[in-house]
C-alpha cells in the first residue's frame, strides 16, 4: 500500500538533499578557477601570465605557477624541468622535489568556507596552498606554512586574485543543464509514451497518458505516504485484527 508513496518521499528528500549540497559547493571550471550556483567563485587565470611565484623557509625553496605549468628548477635534467614542467617544485637542498602539474590541482571551496584551497597531489606529496584575499595588495607571493612529515607541505598564497568574483562562463550552467534535461526526459515520456499507447494499442483520451493509473493514484499515494511517515512507520493495531 506504501510502496510507491515511501519511494516518491525518499526521491524528494534525496533530492532536497543533494540539491543543499550543491548548492555550497564551488564547480571546478579549469585547475585555477571554480564556481558557485550564484555565478561568483575564485579565479587565478590572471596568474598565469606573471612569473612563478617563490618563498624560501625552512631550507626549502618553493616556485609554484598556478594554472599552467612551466619548467621551474635550475637543474635541466629535475622532473620540475622535464617537458613543459610543472606548476608547484620544491627545492631542498641539492634535491629537486615534484609536487605536481595543474592535472594535479583539485579545488576545495565552499560557500560557508572562508578561505578555499587548492590541494595537489602527486605521488606521495600533498600540498594544500590557501588562498588569501588581499584586496590592496599590488602584487601576489606565497608563503610556506607549516610542513608534516616529508610529503605534506601547507603554503599560503596571498593576493588579490584570491579574492571571491563574478565568473561567467561560456555555455549554460550546470542548473540550466539540468531544468533542460528534466523538461527534456519530461517530454520524451509523456509524449513519446502517448504516441506509442495511440499508434500501438490505439489507445483514446486518459489512456494515452503512460501509466495513467499510477498518476491517477498519485495524489491518495502522496497522502498515504504522508500518514505513513508522521505515524512513525507504525501500522493501524486495527489493520492488525
């Protein structure tokens, strides 16, 4: 009797839910740049026509070129060196340490979040470069944090490219694409599935609508589910005599 009504409360509740999530996140767009449901988000691009940035502490040397990856040790033969390079390098001493190519860069930002982050991975390093809103700073530098063990490093990047914008993408966005989809599916079911009951078993007014029983039933289904949930999934003892 609750079948199909407990099915249609799981789907809304699924959905109220995955839509809250969303929602918060900020969609990666490129490995420097990533966007809300609202339009704003962070977007580095502009970086990548400055020169790499470099901090030095610790013993460590630091060169990192966020969105594109260049060639960024003094030793030819390093991997930080190798091809078209790479977008973060580590120097310690006479090793030359890899920490991984804008492919490596994921985006951790959230709405409620105050400061996102760009987390890259390579291998068995991992490292987390904050990103610090400067709005009056000229220019951009980062700053090593802290660093855990041998293969996790903390920087801080700091500058006014770090800041929340308005981005505007080329394309539709991702909740446009999903209205269009639904109102896409929407149309083939109902209508293909008129067509078909019509021409295949030469079905005539109410009939033609696909399942019409179960969308006759629907609005009793809804309110069964209902009771069902508020009485705490517990059956009438009267049902039980």
């Amino acid at each position: 009797m609750f079948g199909p009504a407990w099915n249609l409360i799981v789907c809304v509740c699924f959905f109220t839910l995955f839509c809250e999530q969303t929602s918060s996140e900020c969609t990666q767009l490129t490995p420097c740049s990533c966007m809300f449901p609202d339009g704003h988000g962070y977007d580095l691009s502009p970086l990548r026509k400055l020169s790499p940035l470099q901090t030095i502490n610790d013993s460590y040397t630091f060169y990192f070129h966020p969105c594109t990856n260049k060639p960024l040790s003094v030793n030819v033969t390093s991997e930080c060196f190798k091809g078209d390079g790479v977008s973060l390098c580590a120097q310690h001493g006479n090793t030359t340490i890899n920490l991984g190519r804008v492919e490596d860069t994921h985006i951790e930002a959230a709405s409620d979040q105050v400061k996102p982050s760009l987390i890259i991975h390579h291998e068995n390093y991992t490292s987390s470069v904050t990103l610090f809103c400067c709005d009056s700073c000229t220019s951009s530098h980062i700053i090593m944090e802290t660093k855990i063990g041998n293969s996790e490093f903390r920087l801080l990047l700091v500058s006014p490219y770090a800041c929340k914008v308005s981005i505007r993408p080329k394309g539709l966005s991702i909740g446009s694409i999903l209205v269009l989809n639904f109102f896409i599916i929407t149309g083939v079911y109902f209508i293909g599935g008129a067509m078909a009951l019509k021409f295949l078993r030469g079905a005539t007014g109410w009939e033609m609508v696909p399942n019409h029983t179960f969308w006759g039933e629907l609005s009793s289904l809804v309110k069964d589910g209902i009771a069902f949930t508020f009485s705490c999934c517990r059956i009438d003892s009267y049902d039980r005599i």
